[in-house]
C-alpha cells in the first residue's frame, strides 16, 4: 500500500512537472546572462573613455558637469547609440543561446510561454522607455537612470511567473538599486554599471551552477 502511493505521489510530481514546463519557459541560459554583463561592462568602458577624451567630461558625476547644450545633445547621441549596440547585442545572445539550450533540452523556443514572458516584459519596458524620452525631452537626464533601473526590475519581476521564479529576485534587486539611485543623482552611470553589469554577471553565474552546468 505504502509503495502504491510513492508512486501516485511521484506520478503526481512528474505531472506536475511537465505542466510547470508547459507553461513557463524554461530555457533561460545562464551563460547568456553572464555575457550580457560583459557587454553592458564593455559598453560602459566604451562610453566612458570617449566622453573623457573626447569631450573631458565625468560622467560618473553628470549632475555637476558644466557643458553647453550642443556637447549635450552629441554626448547623448553617443550614450543612446551605445545603449542600443548594447541591447541588441544581449538580445542576440540571449535568443542564440537560449534556442540552442530550448533545442537540446526537446523544447520550442516560441511557444505560448514565451508569448506571455515577452508581453510581460514589454508593458513595463515601453512605458519606461517612453518615460525616460519624456524626462530627456525636459532635460531631466539624471532621472534617466533610476526609472531604467526600476521599470526593468519591474519587467523582470512581472515577467518572472512564465520563467524560472529565480529571475524576480534579480528583478527585486534592480529596483531597489534604482531607488538607491534616485537619492544619489549625478551617480547614474555607476548604478547602470551595478544594475546592468555586476547584478547580470552574478544572477547569470548563479543560473549556470544551479541550471545549466549538470546538463552541459
């Protein structure tokens, strides 16, 4: 009697599991996470020296800066046009990696899971896009970086019922970075570093060691 209802009970998870991974999308890669790190590093470093050499401007202090309105509008061409380069170089590796673990493992990448992940994500993406083009359009940059920093927490942490649950927390910490950075205005880029670079690095090793590394 005691070993029929193990194997109810394990019947029962298995379904369980299997209705889990019908639902949520799974194939997060961790490696994927750690290289978007690198590429946010990288394109800070990048940022950082070209405004320091071309136009000797600290934009790690940018609430002090004394520039007039034409180096601002062409430093903030240069940092929206990095920006990109990073973003669709992280989305790029997030889609190679992420197919191939989707591919190995018997799963689709484009499923009805992925669907609501990406809508999840975007309502909160878009409406702080949209915010930060209305605070630049005032001429309000400093704001840029908390409401980036919250409303991708936001997305992340929304988006996280369709994931692996462990993505809230990454979300859950660059929110509360992005509050940190409203209190220390001018301190942006620092905080982008930690949000976008450091907190990806570390989020995307601990995927790997916990997901990823027993079925390489």
């Amino acid at each position: 009697m005691e070993k029929q209802q193990n194997e109810y009970l394990n019947d029962l998870k298995e379904i369980r599991s299997l209705m889990e991974q019908s639902s949520k999308f799974i194939s997060l890669s961790g490696i994927s996470g750690i290289l978007a790190g690198i590429i946010a590093l990288l394109g800070a470093s990048f940022a950082y020296f070209y405004l320091r050499t071309e136009f000797n401007y600290d934009i790690f202090n940018i609430k002090n800066a004394q520039i007039s309105k034409d180096e601002y509008y062409r430093m903030l061409l240069v940092l929206i046009s990095d920006a990109i380069i990073v973003l669709t170089l992280s989305i790029s590796v997030f889609v190679v990696l992420s197919s191939r673990k989707a591919k190995k493992n018997g799963h689709s990448i484009w499923d009805n899971s992925v669907k609501q992940l990406l809508i999840n994500l975007f309502v909160p993406l878009a409406t702080g896009g949209i915010l930060c083009l209305i605070f630049i359009f005032h001429n309000l940059f400093v704001l840029v970086a908390p409401a980036t920093l919250i409303f991708y927490g936001l997305a992340l942490f929304n988006a996280s019922k369709f994931t692996l649950r462990d993505i809230k927390y990454l979300g859950l910490f660059e929110i509360l970075l992005g509050l940190a950075s409203s209190f220390f205005l001018g301190l942006g880029f620092l905080f982008w570093i930690i949000g976008f670079g450091l907190l990806h690095i570390v989020y995307g090793s601990i995927m790997y060691f916990k997901y990823d590394r027993n079925n390489s």
